[in-house]
C-alpha cells in the first residue's frame, strides 16, 4: 500500500478544498481556433498508472476518470515507459485515448533536462495543453501544467532518495520554461512561490478528491492485522513517515493499554533499518504488525477494523490516508507537519511530529474515550466528503482552459 501523492520522499488553517492563485478563465474550448464545439484536447501523464499504485497514481487515476466523463475536453494520456507501452491502453477509463507512441524514459531524461526536444507532440499528437501529473513535465509547442505534490526533495533533501534527487534540475527547468505549476494544497502553493519567485497567477492549487469509501468489513481487518484492537499507521516505511518515533510512543500507551497493537502497513522504503532497528529496542516488540502492500480491498478492511489512525509524518504535500480513515469512520491522530492541518482541519487530533509522549497521550485519549472518537468520527466523515473529484476536475478544466486561451 503505498500512501500520499508524494511518496518518494507555516500552518495553514482547515477550510474546504479550493482552487488557489489564479485569475478567471480567460478563454473555452469554444472561443479556440479548432471551431465552436471542438473539446480542448490535453495530453496527461499516466506513467504512475503503471506497476504498483501510489498516492500519485491515485490522483491520476481519479483525475482521468472523471475528466472521461466531460464532454470539453479530449484527453490522451501518455507514459514516459518503454517497458510498459504495452500496458497503457489497459490501464486508462474510456473514451481516454493512450498516446499512439510510447516514450523511452532513458531518453526523455536524459535529453528533457537539456533540450526542448523530444517533444511531447511527438508521441500524443496535437494538443491544446499538456499536464504533467508528476513533477516531470515534457517540452511541448503547448502550455504545461506541471504537478509539485511536495517540496520535500528542497525542504528535506535527507530525507529522499531515487528519483526525487532529480526533481529539483527537473522542476526548475519546468519554472524556466515557463510552465504553470499545479500544487496539491495551498501550503505547498506557498512553498512553491516562495522557493521559486513566481508570481501568484504562475501557481494554483487544487485538491485532489476521493475516491468511493473503501467499504471493508472489521472482522477481516483485524485477521489482517493479527490483533483484535489496533493503532493503525498506513504508508511506506521511510524517514519522512516518521515511524521510528510511532513505535517509541505505541510502547508507552501498550504499557497502559494491554490489549492494543499496533500494525503499520505499506511497502518498504529507504528507513526499513531505523524502523525495524526501532521495533528490536521496544519494549512490546510482539505487538507491533508489519505488513508490506496491500490492494484495496485488503486496505479497506484494515481501516475498517483500526481504533485509530496514527498519522505521525515529519512532512506531508497533502495527506490521503487520513482521509481514507476519515471516509471509512476511523478517528485520526495526525501531525502538524506540511498541509496537514489545512487538509484536515479540525477533524483529526493533531501532534507536533516530534512529540513522543504528546503522541501517546493524544492516542491513549481515543482508544480510551468511545466519545472522542465518535466525535471524531462524525467530524471526519464530514471533512472527507468535501474532497469530490467531480469538483477538483471542474477546477482542473477550468485551469486548462486559461492556459490555452492565454
């Protein structure tokens, strides 16, 4: 199970999901030279599509889903993948159109750092507007909107690895060529343009949606789990999700509460050592559950059967677990790191992420007081159902729009 829209690696206060930092639509697709009923044709990256789901590839997968349903726009996704060109076309909703031509990645990243070549029209064809969902954005004859889910590879460079220690080259050549950058909360809106210099109407936020309630059924989440009651913590295990830190505060609410666990599930990452290392120290080793990734269904009923979601994060761009709990009526324990007051509000208990014992007190009060967490409960249900994709891609077309007709 993977987590966040940005795995790989100021409070805002909580309000519903709006679109920050730009003017009106200038121009619809009926006021384009193509003709008067012609959709605005946008290119998408779908490459997260492909392999293991992430956060990232949830939100692109949400977006393309609805964005099939519009009829003013014509979307045709496109994969920077050799090896995966075959799976594309599988992998996408109807009538969304996979790119005629895959894209070598080892070309494209060695080359679209440097050069204003392969273009993306290359492979798409004509396009009114292309939208890089993940940080790399192609060159193009066309506007660009690039995605920046977080800037944890410039605010927290220690804590990424892979392909995140290419975004800052990427990004920046993205800003000098002049795309729009899209952000998934306006915390990290802020981020961008102070990092960046850009003014106000070169930066939007959007958040993404949800996607149906995971459903689940408890009995079998806890069979999962292997534990009857549990503090449940979703994500990949690296430094930014703070586990380590979890572990030491479970130890002291297991010391009081002798019938709960705590099981962590997602898959490995680069701090699996200081996790595990964590786990070895503890002083209720046997009560701590690690499971690696999780489908859906599976995650559906873990979360239906956790006493409580800890959400611990050192940083977050945005924040889907939580959500997810919030939408499957858990309560939730979450940090003040990054956007995660803005995305949840006053819907969760929030715990500054470097607060052991703090974390351990605000987990003890939910597992032990029925009426908190059904007020958390009731709260959580009501944040989450403000996050619709119908919306965020209402948004999203509208930012189109302005980019094409600009």
């Amino acid at each position: 199970m993977r987590d966040g829209p940005a795995e790989r690696c100021g409070r805002v206060t909580g309000t519903p999901p709006a679109t920050g930092g730009r003017p009106a639509p200038a121009a619809s697709p009926s006021t384009t030279s193509r003709g008067a009923t012609a959709p605005l044709r946008v290119a998408v990256d779908a490459t997260s599509l492909l392999g293991v789901r992430t956060g990232v590839s949830r939100v692109t997968s949400g977006l393309l889903d609805e964005l099939a349903t519009r009829g003013d726009v014509q979307v045709t996704a496109y994969a920077v993948t050799w090896r995966g060109r075959e799976n594309l076309a599988a992998a996408l909703p109807r009538p969304v159109r996979a790119a005629p031509r895959p894209f070598p990645a080892r070309v494209t990243r060695l080359s679209w750092p440097r050069l204003r070549w392969p273009r993306v029209e290359g492979w798409t064809g004509p396009v009114d507007v292309v939208h890089a969902t993940n940080y790399v954005a192609p060159p193009a004859r066309v506007p660009v909107l690039v995605s920046v889910h977080d800037l944890s590879f410039i605010r927290y460079p220690e804590l990424c690895s892979g392909d995140a220690a290419r975004y800052p080259r990427l990004v920046q050549v993205a800003v000098d060529r002049g795309a729009v950058v899209h952000t998934d909360s306006a915390f990290v809106a802020a981020e961008v343009r102070d990092h960046y210099g850009l003014p106000a109407d070169r930066v939007v936020h959007v958040a993404p949606g949800l996607g149906p309630a995971p459903g689940g059924d408890p009995q079998r989440g806890r069979t999962i789990a292997g534990a009857g009651r549990y503090v449940l913590a979703v994500g990949t295990v690296e430094p930014r999700k703070n586990l380590p830190m979890l572990v030491q505060a479970f130890d002291a609410l297991a010391a009081e509460e002798h019938d709960v666990d705590l099981v962590v599930a997602g898959p490995d990452g680069w701090g699996v050592t200081e996790f595990t290392d964590a786990v070895s120290r503890a002083a209720h080793p046997g009560r701590v559950h690690r499971l690696g990734w999780l489908d859906d269904e599976e995650r559906g009923d873990l979360l239906a059967g956790a006493a409580v979601l800890a959400y611990p994060s050192r940083y977050e761009g945005f924040g889907f677990p939580p959500l997810e709990a919030m939408q499957a009526g858990v309560p939730v324990v979450a940090s003040t790191a990054g956007s995660l007051p803005e995305v949840l509000g006053d819907a969760a208990l929030l715990v500054d992420p470097t607060d052991r014992d703090g974390l351990a007190a605000t987990l003890a009060r939910v597992v032990t007081d029925s009426q908190l967490a059904g007020d958390l409960v009731r709260r959580g249900r009501g944040r989450a159902d403000a996050f619709r994709w119908d919306r965020a891609a209402a948004e999203f077309v509208s930012i189109y729009q302005r980019l094409a007709g600009g």
